[in-house]
C-alpha cells in the first residue's frame, strides 16, 4: 500500500462578501490573526492557535476543506479510481494545487506546499 495521499487538513475556506468584512468577523470579533493577504485573488489567511490548519477568507472560493498533500500530481490517484479532476494541478504562490471529486460527488482540495507557505 502506497503512502496515504491526504496528510492533513491545510486551510479551511469561508466564503465573505469582502476581505474587510470578513476580518471584522473572523479577526476582530473572534481573535483570530492575520498571517497573510492577497487582495489580488481576494484572499486572507489566519491563524489557528492550536493547529497549522489555517482560516482563509475568500470573496470567489466556495466553503471548503483544503488538504494538505505531498503532490498535487497524485489527483492521477483519485481520477484513476473513478474520481474525476475538477481544475488542472496549476501553481499557486506556495506551490500547486489541483481540485478533484472522489467517486462519490466529494470535492478535494489537494495542495502541495512545494514552494513553502506564506
């Protein structure tokens, strides 16, 4: 058996109508810190006190779990099981990331921080 393919949960996105409004809520009225921003993709990170996983708020993703993988290039995995690739594996700022439904209808977010995090 092969390693397994999801080592942790990475971030959870919550869908805002602005960074702004999002970090009233999500900073200011439940604590959380800022890690990063990226008002050019409409995103903010934040920390998780007593995890790595992070809080990101974003004005154009959907609610989801992001997962933490060693390879994005292991969405071949899903796919090859009957799954099927939602987004091409692309480059993201701290690696690649790739989005595939299981057999079931699930989405996965696999991301590979090749290049680091923020």
């Amino acid at each position: 058996m092969s390693e397994p393919l999801l080592r942790a949960v990475d971030a959870v996105t919550f869908t805002v109508p602005t960074l702004d409004v999002g970090l009233s809520f999500y900073g200011d009225l439940l604590g959380h810190e800022v890690l990063w921003r990226n008002d050019a993709v409409g995103q903010v990170g934040l920390r998780c006190p007593d995890s790595e996983t992070e809080i990101v708020l974003s004005t154009t993703l959907p609610a989801e779990a992001n997962w933490l993988v060693n390879s994005a290039d292991r969405a071949a995995d899903i796919v090859q099981a009957g799954g099927r690739l939602v987004t091409e594996i692309r480059n993201i700022p701290v690696g690649r990331v790739a989005i595939v439904e299981d057999p079931f209808g699930n989405r996965l977010v696999l991301v590979d921080l090749s290049k680091g995090r923020y």
